[in-house]
C-alpha cells in the first residue's frame, strides 16, 4: 500500500483525533521520525511474543506502516502549503507597500475632493481611522466604494477614476494574498492540522512499543537497543560537555597531562 493510499484509508481517523491528544513534531524531522517507526515496527516484529506475552495489544502495531504511510503523504501536503505561504511572504513583501501607498493616496485625494461636504468628510475620517493590514485592505474596498458613489466632487479635480477599480481589484487579491502569507487560509490551517493528527496517531503506537520493549528488554543491551530513538540520542551525544565548576577545561581531543609538582 502506498503513501496516498495509507492517507486515504487513515482520514477519517485521523480527523477525529480531539484537540487534546494533538501532538506536534519538535523533536525531530517528520521524515526522520517516519524512518524511525518504520524501523521500530520491524525490529519489534522480531520480539512480538515477548511484547505481547507483558501485554502490548499487537493490532495498532501491524497498524504502524499504514500509519506512517498516512503520516508520509499529511507531511508531503503540509510540506507544499508550506511552500505556498512562503512564496506568498515574499509576494506580500513587495506588493503591500504599494497597497498602502494608494490607500493613502485616495485617503489625502478624498480628503481635498470632499472638503466641503461634512459627511462625505466624516466617511473618509472613520475610513482613514485603523491600522494593520486588515484595515488597509478593507479601506482600500470602501474607498472605492465611496469614491463610485461620489464622482461628481471627484471629476471637478480630474480625479483618475481607474483608481478606484484598482483599489478594489487590490483589496481582493491582496486579501487572498495576506491569508496565505500568514497560514490564515482555511486549507492552509486544515494540512498542518491534519499532519499533526497523522504524526499523533504515528507516535501514540510509538510511544508504546518504546515503552514496553525499554521495559522487556532491560537486561538484554543487544534487543534494547532498537528500543530508543538513534536520532535523539546523537543530538544528545552533540551537546556540549558542561565545564567543570573550578574553571578548567581540557581540549577534547588530548587526555589530562600529569602536572609536573603538585599545586599549591
């Protein structure tokens, strides 16, 4: 069974993980963590009678390849949302200023335009009140709605009315623009939630066989030893060594050379 096939026949299961028992992948990268499960399922498959003799329910085990391969193709979907939003940052970065400049554009045009009329005046002040990129883009929507419903104060000034049809059109896209930059989307938010799920449902049967075989095989190094992350455990072994409290240190690479008299 394939990845795609393992994420279609998992969803639903996956999709009713309550938010409670959602876990995220901090530890290490999901691919890693993949490799890592697959490889415990095989080396576990080895002790089956002696985990399930102590009580490991066996079922969600077989169930572990199915889980990975769902877990495989949640990540492959999350990883391209991933790559939309950070095309969309770099979109939003050039494009945003220049929203904001003909918004405040068309906040100091209407505001001369509408000079003498009060409450065309006040529209444009509680418009122009706000800040953010919400508010930017919402007051670029009702000033051209504004502006379309006032021509006649605007045509007195020659007042380019193609303005107005391009604040509307970048209200709009931008607005699609700022949800994917910022993982706002709906789908967006739906792929990471969903390969949280997956991971969640991955470690829940990891977890456990860890467990079990940590336990089973406390006396036995050579079986133990397939019972614990190798990923973690060279980051543990990459940690620098604590220097010791009085001040010296000895290069990693020389053993501690005998003093020639004892010190004071």
């Amino acid at each position: 069974m394939n990845s795609l096939e393992s994420y279609q026949l998992k969803l639903e299961v996956i999709k009713a993980i309550p938010n409670d028992r959602i876990m995220t992948p901090n530890s290490m990268p999901v691919k890693v963590y993949i490799q890592e499960a697959e490889n415990l399922h095989s080396w576990a498959t080895e002790d089956k009678d002696q985990l399930i003799a102590k009580g490991l329910a066996w079922e969600p085990v077989d169930d572990l390849p199915i889980r990975c391969g769902a877990l495989k193709e949640a990540a492959g979907r999350w990883a391209a949302e991933r790559f939309t939003r950070e095309e969309a940052e770099k979109q939003w970065a050039v494009e945003s200023p220049l929203a904001y400049e003909l918004r405040n554009e068309l906040v100091q045009e209407f505001r001369f335009d509408f000079r003498n009329d009060v409450k065309l005046s006040a529209k444009v002040s509680t418009i122009a009140d706000g800040s953010g990129h919400a508010d930017m883009l919402q007051d670029l929507n009702d000033l051209a709605v504004l502006g379309r419903a006032n021509p006649e104060p605007l045509a007195k000034t020659n007042f380019d009315m193609a303005l107005l049809d391009l604040a509307a059109q970048k209200s709009y896209d931008l607005a699609a623009l700022l949800a994917d930059a910022t993982g706002e989307r709906a789908d967006y938010s739906e792929a990471k939630r969903i390969r949280d799920q997956a991971y969640t449902h991955v470690k829940e049967v990891v977890d456990e066989v860890y467990a079990f075989g940590q336990f089973v095989f406390r006396d036995n190094d050579r079986r133990l030893k397939g019972y614990h992350s190798n990923f973690l455990r060279h980051v543990r072994n990459r940690k620098p060594q604590p220097t010791p409290t009085d001040g010296t240190s000895t290069p990693p690479s020389q053993p501690p050379q005998p003093s020639a008299s004892p010190t004071a």
